[in-house]
C-alpha cells in the first residue's frame, strides 16, 4: 500500500475530494474538484494485481468506484466513494503520463473537460485524452513534490568488463564497440509505463529514490546517453608494451512489476591492475 497522497488537476491545481469534504462519506458521495487541503482529501493505493488496485480514501478506508459500479462505464459516469471492493472498483495510477485510468479503460476528467474547472466540479470517467484531464500524485506536505505510488523500483548496479589487455608483449591496439542507452535485447515494457521509464530528469529522480549511496552516486554521474534509445559507440585503445588495461561499463538493471529495463552507462575506464571497480574514469565514449 502507498503512503498518502493528494490527486492533484495539473491545469489548475485543484484536488479530489469527497463532496462535503466529510471524513466518513456516504456510500455514492461524489468525487469532485476543490482548492482546499486538508486530512479528509487524502488517498492511498492498495495494489491489488498487476498495476491495478484500490484508491482509498484514508479517513474511511472507502474507495472510489465509477456509478453503479460497472466494469465498463460510458462516458459521463460519476466517480464516487463506496466501500464495496470488486473489480468494477479498479483503477491505475499512470504518473507517466499523469493519467487516473478505470479498469474498464476510461479516464478521470473533470466534468465538462475545462482546464480550470471551479471548486465543485464533478470527477467523471471520459475516453478523450487531452491536457485538461491530466492528474498527479503530490504529498500532502509538500503539493509540488510527486509521490511513487507504486513505490520505488528495484535497481542493482553492475560493472561489466568490455575489453582488457594485459601485458602485452608488443604495442596493442584494438577497437571496442559499446552500446549505451537503453538495452534492446534485455529491456521489457507492459503496456502500462512507470515514471522511471519517463524522460531522462525524471527517471534520475524515480531511481534515486530508494538506492544505495554507491549506486546514485554513479547514477548521477552517468550522462543523458544511458537513459535514451540504445547506440553504438566505438573508441580506438592503445596499450604499450607491459602495461595492463581493463576498460569496464556500469549498467543498471531496473524492474517493477513486468516491467524491466537494463540501462547501459556511457562511463568507461581503464585500469592497470585487475581490479573488480576501477578506481578513477580515465574517459569515456
């Protein structure tokens, strides 16, 4: 289960709350938009299958369900707070893309569509996709920071050997290839994205969330390159007679759920002695 979160309408900043603002709603109260913050607007996410689960409503423990409690409600239909939990009752929380999705395949909208709809405003289910029906998960304390509502992602951080040449007898020289970015063979991708798998900014902070010092430092040091689309590099190595040189890549593996990417750091170095971290970058590619 999340920790509380506020759902904020990112055109005007308004929030769900139950209509009245009561801390034990009614079964079939409204969900509806208002300026107001306070401990009865509050939701969490019990996950319940896949990236499918509950919003409930934190003073009640009630959840919000579509009017009368379809699995497939039209266009229109209300969203209210009821206690019943059935499958009718599930949504998933795409901050990707900042869309609250009903398990039938509609959206949250406000009502009308306005990307400044007034305190009031009924949330209804809509198929349409625009700007004005865009929702985030903030923290009660601090509405312009997201929260992770699925959590953080696990992530384990690697170096791998690329090439080495040790104490060659005669000058060597070789080329090296590397592919950095996002890996095409070892990475998968559901339907449904997380907000790691976002733009480059944003995926640094959805990583960092929950890792080792170890393991942000050198995500923090990666560039750019490690988070977009997979490409090749290639560097020429010169390698003097005697000397040793290991060059080595820090790749991150990230899941959650059935969603798993393995990012490939643009970050190189060699060495010469045969450790397993090199001790300093010497370049990169």
């Amino acid at each position: 289960m999340s920790e509380p979160f506020l759902i904020k309408h990112r055109s005007n900043g308004k929030f769900f709350h139950p209509d009245g603002g009561k801390s034990n709603p009614g079964n079939g109260t409204s969900v509806v938009l208002h300026s107001d913050i306070h401990a009865n607007m509050h939701w969490r996410f019990r996950k319940e299958t896949d990236y499918w689960g509950y919003i409930e409503h934190v003073a009640s423990g009630k959840c919000i369900h579509p009017n009368g409690g379809s699995l497939t409600p039209g266009n229109g239909t209300r969203l209210v707070i009821h206690s019943d939990r059935h499958y009718g009752a599930l949504f998933a929380l795409d901050s990707k893309n900042d869309h609250v999705i009903h398990k039938g395949g509609r959206y949250a909208h406000p009502d009308g569509g306005r990307p400044d709809p007034g305190n009031g405003t009924t949330v209804v289910l809509h198929s349409d996709i625009h700007d004005a029906m865009r929702f985030q998960f903030v923290s009660p304390k601090d509405p312009s920071k997201e929260i992770l509502v699925y959590g953080s992602p696990n992530v384990i951080g690697k170096w791998e050997i690329i090439n080495a040449v040790i104490n060659p007898k005669a000058e060597h020289k070789s080329t090296i290839s590397v592919k950095i970015g996002k890996s095409k063979t070892e990475s998968t991708t559901s339907t449904f994205e997380y907000k790691w798998e976002s733009s480059f900014g944003v995926a640094i902070k959805a990583i960092t969330a929950s890792v080792s010092q170890s393991v942000r430092f050198m995500i923090e040091k990666t560039s750019s390159e490690t988070w977009t689309e997979e490409k090749t590099r290639t560097k020429e190595i010169t390698v003097s007679p005697g000397n040793t040189v290991v060059t080595w890549q820090y790749k991150f593996a990230v899941e959650q759920n059935d969603s798993r990417a393995l990012f490939q750091s643009n970050l190189l170095a060699d060495t010469d002695s045969e450790t397993t971290v090199p001790r300093e970058f010497k370049y990169s590619v």
